[in-house]
C-alpha cells in the first residue's frame, strides 16, 4: 500500500538507492521516504551498512614445498557516504575480495618456510589487510579486520610433523630416566660403598675385641695357673672355639654333612695350622 502511495521505508544499518528514470538520484537514509512513482523515481536496491565477513580458503606452497590451506577470515563494510560506489562500481563484492585475498597470499606465503608461516600469521593477514583496504576504499568498502584464522598443512605432513615432536618428546623422556637411573645407580653404589665401610670398621672393631679377649684370657689364666705358657692357653683356646663351631654346624637346620678329621690329633693339627698362618700373616705385614 505505502508503495503504491509512493512510500518506502528504510531500515536501520541500511540505506536504499533512489533513482529517477533509471539514473542515480539519491542515497535514502533509514526512515519513511516518498517516491512518487508517477515522476519516474524509484529504489533500485538496498545497501546494508553492517559489518560483514567472508571466509577465504586458499591453497598454497610454502617455500619448502609444502601444500597448506590457508583460511582468511575478512570483515568488511560499505560507507555511507560513499553508498552509490558500492552499489554501483561492483557486480560481485565477495568475487572481488576473494580475488586479492588469494593473490596477496599467494605471493607471500611462498616466501616462507611451514614453521616461519605458522609463526607470521599475523604479518601475512596485515599485507592481505593492507592491498584489501587499498583496493577496495575505491569502490566504497572499508576493510574492519582481517584475520589468518587457519593453515592447514597436508595431512601426511601433519602426521609427520607429529610423529617428529612425538619422536623429540619420548628422546627427551629417555634422556630423563637414564639421568634419573644414573642418579640411583650413584646413590646405591654411595650407600653399598658406606654399608661395607662400616662393615669394615665392624668387623675390624670385632677382631680387636677379640683379641683384647684372648690377650686378658691368656694373662688371668697364666697368673691363676702356674707353669701354663701362652702356648699352651692359645691350644686350649684354640679347642674351645674348635669345639664350639662343630656345635654350631650341627645344630643349624639347613646345614648339610661336613666331614672333616676328628680327634686329639687332627685338633691338634688344626691348632698348628692356626698358629702359622697368623705367624705369616704377621710377617707379611712387617
């Protein structure tokens, strides 16, 4: 009805292009406008003035050779005060931008390696910011923000790259446990060579004591028993110990037979054999 009457209404964030007989006349603000018909005028289109995006997927070579898609999100607008270009100047905006989105990338990422173009997303979306702003504030647009949202390698390069840190990551943990295994292996030969050092200093402390032992022994036994040498207590101590360790073997459980000589003679024997080896042993020392 507000058509036929000649009434149009223009809707907020659009503007309309008015026209009288088939020439640009008017650029009609938001609001109720009155074109009467009958005088040629009429509204050739609309033009919204919100901000749009277009999502770019362009496939290129790094300069190693390597195939990725890189996709360029654009957020573009058209002016107001430059409406009649934007309509006018332009059959296809999207075709446009997509046009020198794809030659700007086109001609940079070829210049970087894959890890360097994973590195200067930024610096490729601002040289595809800079030719776009250039380029299209001729025909009324203005470029908002341009954004490198994705690159996509190829998918075996993807797998391969991940095998490569996945390889670096199980290297680094190898090198880890083998410090870490290192590190035990001091500490337990650390602890085994204190635990025989104090072995050493035990048993060297034992045989002192024993020693001590038997030099007292000899002397009380030589003072209450007149005309004993210490021979002859050393032979009696001798049969004692002799005596007591034929005990011990037969009363362990897990022990098997021993056969070894027996009798006044052998103990004798045995205590000569004692009795030289720590004659030698003493003059080795000295």
């Amino acid at each position: 009805m507000g058509q036929a009457l000649g009434c149009i209404q223009v809707d907020q964030s659009t503007v309309a292009i008015k026209e009288t007989f088939g020439k640009f006349d008017d650029v009609l603000e938001p609001g109720c406008h009155c074109l009467p018909w009958c005088l040629g005028s009429q509204v050739a289109g609309h033009l919204t003035l919100r901000v749009q995006q277009l999502d770019v997927r362009c496939e290129t070579k790094t300069k190693d050779n390597v195939f990725v898609n890189v996709v360029a999100s654009i957020q573009y607008r058209a002016l107001a005060d430059k409406a009649s270009d934007a309509f006018y100047r332009l059959s296809n905006t999207r075709s446009q931008i997509q046009a020198y989105v794809f030659d700007v990338i086109r001609a940079s990422v070829p210049k970087l390696d894959l890890d360097a173009t994973f590195e200067q997303k930024n610096d490729i979306a601002k040289a595809v910011e800079e030719e776009l702003e250039k380029a299209m504030s001729h025909y009324g647009y203005e470029i908002v923000q341009t954004l490198i949202v994705d690159i996509e390698p190829d998918e075996h390069v993807k797998r391969a790259m991940n095998e490569i840190n996945a390889a670096a990551r199980m290297r680094l943990a190898a090198n880890e446990k083998a410090e870490a295994e290192k590190i035990l292996q001091i500490k337990r030969a650390e602890g085994d060579a204190e635990s025989k050092y104090l072995a050493g200093l035990g048993i060297a402390r034992q045989r002192q004591a024993i020693v001590d032992g038997l030099r007292d022994s000899v002397l009380a036994f030589s003072v209450n028993v007149p005309g004993t040498t210490s021979k002859d207590v050393m032979d009696m101590v001798l049969v004692t110990q002799y005596f007591d360790t034929m005990k011990e073997i037969g009363a362990s459980s897990k022990s098997n037979s021993v056969f070894i000589p027996h009798g006044p003679g052998a103990v004798k024997d045995i205590a000569s054999q004692i009795r030289e080896g720590l004659l030698q042993a003493s003059a080795t020392t000295q």
